[in-house]
C-alpha cells in the first residue's frame, strides 16, 4: 500500500489539540492511539487529553470512516510531532483511496487544512512528504510527481 501524507508544518500546538477534537468528532471511531509523551494516553481516555508544549514527542491517532471539510475517508491516521515549539501534523492517507479524489479537490481541501491550523506551510506526496522527490504539490507549487 501506498502511503500518501499530508504534512503540515509550523503548526502551534492549541490549533494541534483544536484540529483533534474535530477529528475525533467527526470520525466513527478511533482505532489506536499511542503517544511518546503521554504513555498513558489510551482509546477509552484520548478525549481528555492536553497537549504539553514543554515536552517533545508524538501523539497518533488511527481513525475509521471519517469526514473532514467535505471530503470523507475510510482510514486514516495522524501524527503530531512536538519538538521546541516547531510543531508538524501529518495526516496519512492510503493513496488508492485519496486518489479517486479529484485532483483541485484534494488540493483545495489542503489548503482549508493549512489555514484552520493557521500555517501556510504544507507538504503533500508519497510517504515521506517533505522528501522534494515524492511530492505532488505543497504551498509553493506544483511537485515532481504527477498525481
């Protein structure tokens, strides 16, 4: 399987925390969560969690049948790396099932990503996005990859 990621950068970790309350919301479950920083974080207690700005780390989260913006996915998964205030948010996507997307859509949904976590920073390509070669597109442009 093809990993297609979306990677988000220079995220401040209240929009993080904010972005995942949504997704947990708007998901029909949530089917892992582990964490670096919280070894306690659990599937029968993630909702009560708080992000820590002092610690670095991860947080993941799997979840099934989800709907962001307009667009729904059957799985997917997001990674929320913590390091010195320089926070990125990755969401990963089997890419034969983003594919059937169409392209504008899934760039537009994107760039809505981008701005409700309040960065203009976005990578997205084949597992790892921010690798130039494996990209479709990003904040600045066109990738070398045609989608």
């Amino acid at each position: 399987m093809e990993i297609l990621e979306l990677l988000l950068d220079k995220v401040k970790l209240e929009n993080c925390l904010n972005l995942t309350k949504v997704l947990i919301e708007n998901s029909e479950e949530v089917l892992n969560v582990n964490s670096t920083i919280y070894p306690n974080l659990s599937r029968e207690n993630y909702k009560n969690f708080r992000f820590d700005e002092t610690q670095n780390g991860y947080i993941y989260f799997q979840f099934k049948n989800s709907q962001i913006f307009e667009l729904k996915f059957e799985f997917f998964e997001l990674y929320i790396l913590i390091y010195n205030n320089e926070n990125e948010l990755t969401l990963s996507f089997d890419f034969n099932e983003v594919n059937k997307i169409p392209l504008q859509n899934f760039i537009d949904f994107c760039k809505k990503m981008a701005n409700a976590l309040n960065t203009k920073f976005y990578y997205c390509g084949l597992e790892p996005a921010q690798d130039t070669s494996t990209q479709f597109f990003t904040y600045n442009g066109v990738g070398k990859i045609n989608w």
